[in-house]
C-alpha cells in the first residue's frame, strides 16, 4: 500500500513540475525575421517526447520536425511563439532583436515561469525571472529542444509562404540563410524589404 501511495505521488508529481524551455531560430539568416518558441512541458510528458525522438532541431531533417510538430503541441501544457522583424535588426541589432521574440513568445504563454532554460550562453537581459543559460542546451533538454522544433518549423512555414511574394531570390530553399546562390541572387535581383541590411552591410552587398 505505501509502495502504492508513492508511485501514485510521484505520478502526480510528474504531471505537475514543470520544465519551461525557449529557443531561437533565424539569427544567422539574412533575409526575414529571428522568430523565437517558448515550451512548457511536464516530466511524463518529456520522457513521452525523448521517445518520439523529439532532439535538437538542427539534427532533425525538416520532414522529421513538421511530423513532431504536432506531437510537442499536443503534449505541452503550453507554449508561446514570438518574431522580430528584420526592421527590427537593423534597427536594433540582432541581440535586442532576438530577446524581443523570446519576451514575446514568453508573454503568449498563460502563466510567467518560475524558471526558465534557454539555448546558449546569452542571458535574456529583459527578463526578470530566474533563467539557466545551457551551451547546447537543445540536445540536452527535451523542452528547448522542443522550443527549437517549434521555431524552426514555424519559420519554414513563414518562408514557404514568402517564396511567392519574393521569387527570385530561392527562399524556400536557402530560409533566408546566406547561401552563395542567395547572395548572387541578390546581386542580381536587389534588396528586398524584408533583407537585414545591416548583414549586407557586412558583405558589402550594399
């Protein structure tokens, strides 16, 4: 019976302590905005993922993260997606720019976090609640990397939709990213509205 009443504990410990990660994707890129995902996950719900083979984005091939998509948004208990523009970067840079899309992906969420666990060694400065900075946190937590899958598929989406706005310039499939055949392109085409200039800048594109 006491065996009984602590496994029924630890169940419902499971389902109540919460882990909240967050993560960016489209820092690097040099054309659209830096969008940020923000996950809360519970302990049965972690391990149920780790088994569906939820891990950092980045080793997931983009078929893979649209099938776990929906998968991480059925089993979070909540979740918050956020962007900022590139106008935003240029005006901003591209630090400011990327803790903006985590304040707001964080601000969807229902409830502020006791803790939070974000990708990388930056601290989000705008953020005044308790927050753990893990280099490479998206292969070793199942909530950033969650939050990383969540981003990266939510920008895909927004390229996909802009390659037909923007068509000369293989957006569906650089994602905005400095290819050689993106930069060649922009030689070719111009800059559109939506290109961090301040990154061209640095390519002496313009």
């Amino acid at each position: 019976m006491q065996e009984k009443k602590e496994g029924d504990l630890q169940q419902a410990l499971n389902n109540k302590v919460f882990e909240v990660g967050i993560d960016e994707v489209g820092r690097g890129a040099i054309f659209g905005p830096v969008f940020a995902a923000a996950l809360v996950l519970t302990e049965k719900n972690k391990f149920i993922l780790k088994k569906f083979g939820v891990t950092d984005s980045k080793k997931l091939t983009h078929k893979k993260r649209k099938l776990l998509l929906p998968k991480i948004l059925l089993l979070s208990s909540d979740y918050g997606i956020g962007q900022s523009s590139a106008r935003e970067i240029d005006k901003l840079g591209i630090r400011v720019a990327t803790e903006l899309s985590m304040i707001r992906a964080l601000k969807k969420l229902k409830e502020k976090p006791s803790e939070l666990k974000i990708d990388g060694p930056l601290l989000l400065r705008p953020w005044d609640g308790i927050q753990k900075n893990i280099v490479s946190g998206d292969s070793k937590f199942i909530s950033i990397a969650s939050a990383s899958i969540v981003a990266k598929v939510s920008r895909d989406t927004l390229m996909e939709r802009l390659e037909k706005k923007y068509s000369g310039y293989m957006i569906l499939k650089n994602k905005g990213y400095g290819t050689r055949e993106h930069f060649s392109l922009i030689k070719k085409n111009g800059i559109t509205k939506l290109h961090r200039k301040s990154f061209l800048k640095k390519s002496n594109l313009i």
